[in-house]
C-alpha cells in the first residue's frame, strides 16, 4: 500500500540523490535538508476560497486533474501532496546580511527551483509507474504568473497557500508560510488520485501570531527588509518585486558568467521560457522563524531566541 510515509520517503530521496541539489561552484553544497510533507484534500473548501484571496483563475485540483487523465480513471479520491523544503543551514546562515542577498543563496535559490521543477516530473513518473494518476499544476500549460487588475502578483497556481491547506504552516507578517521546519523553505506540489488521509490543519487562522497581532510578537522581519517592503499589516508585494528587480540587474549578469545557473521553465503572462532567479529573502534569515516555528516561545523572549 503506498503511503504518506512511502511518499514522504520518496521525496526525501530524489532531493538526496538529485544531482541538482550539489552546488558545484561551492564544493558541492547541498541545496536543500529534508522535506516536510503533508496532504490537502482536493476537494477541500479552500481551493473555492482560493479563488477570491488568490486568483479568480486559480486551478481546482478535481477538474484539473480530470483535464490532466485518460478516460476512464479512478478519481473516486483527489489529493494534493505538498512539501516544504528547507534551505540548508549554511545557505541561510549565508544570507543574514541587511543590504543585498549572498552569493550562495542567489545560486542556491535558482538551481533550487529548477530542482524543484524536475523533482515534480520524476515524481508523477514514480507514481505513474505504480498504476498511480498524478500532475504538477507548475509543470503544464495551465501554470501561469500575472499581474492581477489591482497591480498585484498573482498566479493560477499558490505553492504558499496549496501548502496551508495542507497543513504545512501559517503566513508571517513577510508573506510567506512559517512552517515547523521554517519559513526558508521552497515549495512544490503535485496533484492524484492516491487515496491518501489530508494532514489535519492545527490552527483555525490563516494567520501566524506575528499577522495576527500586527508583529507584536515578533516583527524583526520589518528590520530586515532593505526598502521596507514589510509592515504591521503585512508584504506590499510591488515594492518586494522592485527589490528582486534591482537584485537581478545587479547580479544576473555576473553569475550568468561565474556560476552554474540552472534554468527553468517560467511563464508570465501566458509566455514560458527559460528563465533565472536570484530571489532575496533576507526577512527569512536572521530571524527567530528562519529554520523553525517559535511561536512556543513566549512573549519577551523572541529577540533573544537564538537561530
């Protein structure tokens, strides 16, 4: 019987053994530690919800997977599988600058999502070869990244909110998921027909203490950010994609020319091509929630919690 474990362990061996989890331009770097993996029901009340927080185009798992199978196929159960993987420790420790992103985490960033995109293909192949129906929503042509009519990033396709629903964390004040293993995660997600339990959400709030309560719980994210992209109320997106602009024009060129940048497939606004990118993240490093969840922490003892 294929589990959530056999899954688990799955993923946990194609990161190990993808040789695109070795950063060569630094002595063979691992990208990525082991992956937290959990379950959403496909046919879950969110993904409706999803529609109006995210995208009126965002992808519902059901009939994304019946465009995606051949006639006939059993999908009695839809599930999605979503994992969060966490930076290695070096990387993130690299990348608790104030200013500009490292070296390391602009390489590991990139390659690690051309990981990521690989890792969903040889997946749905594992599970394919056990009579198992499974896709990527970010690997097909339904998969596409715009400008909503309010100016702000959307997409058909949440890998943050994909993995709320399946109990993977809750969003920080900087926007992204705060998992047990962190908020310097990448995610990824496949959609199936594998009969498999959902992961209990433990928490009724989209929320982590530090939205819900306006960063009175914590807030050094507000610190980290260099243009002041973050506030009480939460990520100002626009402002957070000029940063990632500067970012690329300052370095594109450069690592183009001194590292081993991998590729991969992108679309905006309907047109995919090959593409780079270096990310930011420093309101993920250097703060109480950058390998963990702390919110066990109590109140007071947050500056000083150590990472």
């Amino acid at each position: 019987m294929t589990t959530l474990a056999w899954v688990g362990e799955v993923i946990a061996r194609l990161i190990q053994e993808s040789p695109e989890n070795r950063l060569d331009d630094f002595g063979g770097q691992p990208i990525f530690d082991a992956p937290l993996v959990g379950i959403a029901d496909g046919d879950d009340p969110l993904f409706k919800h999803f529609l109006e927080v995210v995208s009126h185009q965002h992808l519902q798992p059901r009939p994304f997977l019946q465009r995606h199978s051949p006639e006939g196929t059993d999908l009695t159960q839809v599930k999605v599988i979503s994992w969060a993987l966490p930076f290695a420790q070096e990387i993130r420790r690299s990348n608790r600058g104030r200013d500009l992103p490292s070296r390391l985490y602009s390489l590991a960033r990139n390659n690690g999502g051309a990981l990521i995109y690989r890792m969903n293909s040889r997946l749905a192949e594992i599970l394919h070869a056990r009579g198992i129906t499974a896709v990527a929503p970010t690997t097909t042509s339904e998969y596409d990244v715009f400008r909503t009519p309010d100016l702000t990033f959307s997409s058909t396709w949440s890998e943050r909110h994909v993995a709320y629903c399946a109990g993977l964390g809750q969003f920080g004040l900087n926007g992204a998921l705060i998992t047990s293993l962190g908020i310097n995660v990448r995610l990824g997600s496949i959609v199936t027909n594998l009969p498999l339990n959902p992961t209990p959400r433990n928490y009724d709030d989209y929320r982590a203490p530090c939205l819900e309560n306006e960063g009175e719980n914590c807030g050094l994210c507000l610190d980290k950010c260099p243009i002041e992209a973050i506030s009480l109320q939460g990520l100002n997106k626009t402002r957070c994609n000029i940063q990632r602009k500067e970012i690329r024009h300052k370095f594109m060129d450069r690592y183009q020319n001194e590292l081993h940048l991998l590729p991969t497939p992108i679309p905006i606004n309907r047109q995919t091509r090959n593409r780079f990118s270096l990310g930011c993240a420093l309101c993920q490093c250097g703060v109480p929630c950058e390998s963990r969840n702390p919110f066990g922490i109590p109140k007071g003892n947050k500056r000083n919690a150590g990472y």
